[in-house]
C-alpha cells in the first residue's frame, strides 16, 4: 500500500516508523525540515521529500497520485486540511486522514462531512490523549484503559498485587470467585515476557495482565487482582494547555481540581474558562509550590506540559513529596519505558495513543479500531467478520478449530447489541466484531488473511 505521510513531527516519525515496518507498505514522508528528514531515511526504508506539506508540486513528488493514502500530521490544522483538498481535487487520493488540534475546528463536524472539506477522518491527539487519561482517572489502579465496540467492552491492563483474591490462585478460579461476571485474561507479561494465559496460569505478584470485559465489570475484575483502590477526589495537573485544560474541564465536574501553570497570561485565560477548578500561576517544579499546595494529599498528579523534562522532573518530585500516583506526558518512548521502571506510574505516550487511530484506517479489510500495545510491539484489533462458510476460513467454526498465529488470541465478539466473551467452544458467525490481542504485531497480516479474507479489498 502506498502511504504518503505529511509531517514529520513525533506523531509523523512514529506513524513512518510503524507502516514502514509492515512489507506490504512503501511509505513517503513529507517535511520542511531537511535534516529531520535525512536521520529518518537514514533510520527506515522509506522516501522522503522536502518542501510545504499543502503545494501541489510537493505532493505530486511525493507521489499523491498514486498513494492510496494521505496522511497529514503537520503541526498546522490549516496545512493539514488545505493538503487534502488539493489531494482530493489533483489526485483524487482515496483517503484522506488530517490531524486536526483547534477545538473551533473540532467544535464543528459538519466542515468534514462528504459535502465539505476533502477531509475522510479527522484526528485529534490532544483529544485522544485527554480521553485517554480521563479513563485511567476512572479506573484507579490500572495502567492502560482502552475501547472497544463504541465503549461496550474495554480491555484494562493493571499490575497484579498481593492482597487481590486472584493473585496466586489459577485464572480458572476467577468464575468461582465472581460466578456472574464474564471476562477474559487476554495476555500477561512477567518480567517482561509475554507468558500466554490458560486456565492453570497462576497469577504472580507484579504480572501485567490484559484483560477484556464489559464496561461495567472492569471493577469487579480490577478487585480481584489488587486490593481495591478509593475513587480519585483530588487532581492536580501540571501544564493548562490544549491537554490539560481540556483534562480539568472533564474532570471539575465530580473532582477536585487544580491546573498549575507558568505562563501568566495563560493561565489568567484558562481560569476564566474553567468553572470550579483552581488555576495557579507557578512552576511545578517549585518544590516550594507543591508543598504549598499540599501535593502530597493529592490522589492523581499529572504532568502534561509540552516539555517532557519538566513533565518528568515535576512527576518525580510530586512522587517523592508525597502524591498517590502520578503521570507524565513523555514523547520519547525510550524515556517512557525508563520512567515507568522507576518513580513514575504511568508514562502517556501520545504517539502511542493516536497511532490507533491511523492503524484502523491503513488495515485490509473492515477494522473498526486498533490500539498499539507495549510501545508498538503488540497490537490489540477490532474487526468485522464477513462471508459465509464458503468463503471464510472462520465463519461456522469453532475458535479452538481456528489455526491462530502464535500469541494470538480472540477475547470477546460482539453480535449485535451481544457482548460474548470468547470460549474454545465458541462459534463465529458473519458480522460478528471479533476483539483479538496479538502479542507479536508481525503478526497482524496473518491475521487480517486469516480474519478478514485475502480477497477483500482495501479500505
């Protein structure tokens, strides 16, 4: 598939960097700066082509005319938009992906319907990424939170600790425990590896375990592998820019909020924008400050500032002075996975997060959402099932008789309003939503061949 990305920002590098690894792809990237662009083609096999993302001459080198997709990331919404227009009215690109971050764009759907701009999808990073941490907030304890099937079922990751009724026990025993709850262990990685769930895996202290349920029932699981956690009251966020200030106006209508930001007249604008939530004007980093502001009765201290080093450096002290659990936004995923080993809970890769919702539009066949797992290396995917027992290698059987790729594993279908968690014994049926974790994401052609059928067209 031909892919020509425009950008190439930390969300652009991340995009090239997971396509490029896939054989099927030959990917272009876009940019104005040379330099960038050479330690990228130095790192991928890719092409890449200097110049504005949105002139026609540019994007004619880059080969739009015969891209399938386009995929505009530039730090510029109107760069971004504008490019799909003359992608769309030159080329007449298939489909047209642009990252959009003003909210007075956002704020207004119908400038990306079929009679408006040439746009196909719209994505917002900062949206994802505050819906992101939105739902961590909800759930304390775990460490990723993720949808499926418009929210219906979910799959939460969280590190098992003594004190859960599961930890120590088989995972058979769960139903004993909660008889009418169903869920499914999807995956667990122990020191780091990947150690594939049946019925007789014991759950150790400190696994990482995926799990899939219904929205409703990740409580009840999450208490049966760490002693249950109080609901968060208390929130101070570090940063009151596009993330954070969108993060404590969701949040000040059932929290305790407080935004700490440096720039003065910034946070004068946010405080009078916010109903209940308290701005300070301050560096988080002051140690001074966060003592007197009491950080160490709070429950969740987040730091979405846009320097990753600020975010770590305030993170850490809020940590050491006290703070429940705390979070930095980290660009870098080398520096998330070191953090997360150390005094910080949670790293928030935004490149992460947002290269889901580029995967679900680049993937044959009909998948409605992908979310990238464990920095890239897995992959977890919501598909549709088409064709009958004729024509498909899955339809009328059994998902013990499916020859699944090593590290495979179907966790929930949803038929129609049905949310069933899957079982050796459970049969699939055309336009079933299958939910699969795949372990190894070099594995994911297998599975689209396998899932979605080798004659199916792209999307």
């Amino acid at each position: 598939m031909k892919i020509v990305i425009l950008g190439a920002g930390q969300v652009g590098r991340t995009a090239a960097h997971q396509l490029a690894r896939e054989e099927a792809n030959e990917i272009t990237v876009v940019d104005t700066n040379e330099e960038v662009l050479r330690d990228l083609q130095d790192r991928l096999d890719i092409r890449t082509v200097v110049g504005n993302a949105s002139f026609p001459s540019v994007l004619e080198s880059a080969g739009t005319a015969d891209a399938e997709i386009l995929i505009a990331l530039t730090s510029s919404d109107e760069v971004n938009m504008m490019a799909c227009e003359v992608a769309y009215t030159l080329f007449r690109t298939p489909t047209k992906i642009a990252r959009i971050r003003s909210s007075d764009y956002i704020r207004h759907p119908q400038l990306f319907s079929d009679e408006a701009l040439s746009v196909d999808v719209w994505i917002s990073p900062e949206k994802l990424v505050t819906e992101y941490i939105e739902r961590l907030i909800h759930h304390p304890g775990s460490l990723q939170v993720l949808d499926f099937a418009d929210g219906r079922v979910r799959l939460v990751s969280l590190r098992a600790r003594k004190g859960g009724p599961l930890v120590g026990q088989a995972l058979r025993t769960l139903r004993e425990h909660i008889p009418n709850v169903e869920a499914r262990v999807v995956a667990i990685y122990r020191a780091g590896r990947s150690v594939a769930p049946d019925g007789d895996t014991v759950i150790e202290d400190g696994d990482e375990v995926f799990f899939l349920a219904t929205r409703d029932n990740i409580g009840q699981i999450m208490a049966e592998l760490r002693k249950e956690e109080s609901p968060v009251r208390r929130i101070v966020i570090a940063g009151g820019g596009h993330i954070g200030f969108q993060l404590a106006r969701q949040l000040e209508k059932q929290n305790q909020v407080k935004v700490i930001e440096r720039n003065p007249a910034r946070a004068r604008r946010i405080s009078e924008l916010l109903e209940s939530a308290i701005v300070l004007e301050g560096d988080a980093t002051d140690e001074a400050l966060l003592i007197e502001e009491n950080v160490d009765s709070c429950d969740v201290f987040a730091a979405l500032t846009n320097a990753e080093e600020a975010n770590i450096l305030s993170a850490m002290l809020a940590k050491r002075l006290g703070a429940a659990k705390v979070m930095a936004l980290i660009n870098k995923p080398s520096y998330a996975e070191l953090m997360e080993s150390g005094n910080i809970d949670i790293a928030i890769s935004p490149q992460t997060i947002t290269i889901g919702s580029l995967l679900a539009h680049v993937r044959r066949g009909d998948v409605v959402r992908v979310h990238s797992l464990r920095r890239g290396a897995a992959e977890a995917l919501e598909a549709i099932i088409h064709g009958d027992h004729r024509s498909s290698r899955v339809v009328g059987k059994r998902i013990e008789d499916i020859k699944l790729p090593e590290g495979t594993s179907i966790g929930c279908i949803v038929r129609g309003d049905q949310v069933i968690i899957a079982h050796h014994d459970t049969i699939l049926q055309a336009d079933d939503h299958v939910i699969l974790f795949i372990i190894d994401r070099r594995h994911v052609e297998q599975v689209e061949r396998l899932f979605l059928g080798e004659t199916l067209g792209r999307r």
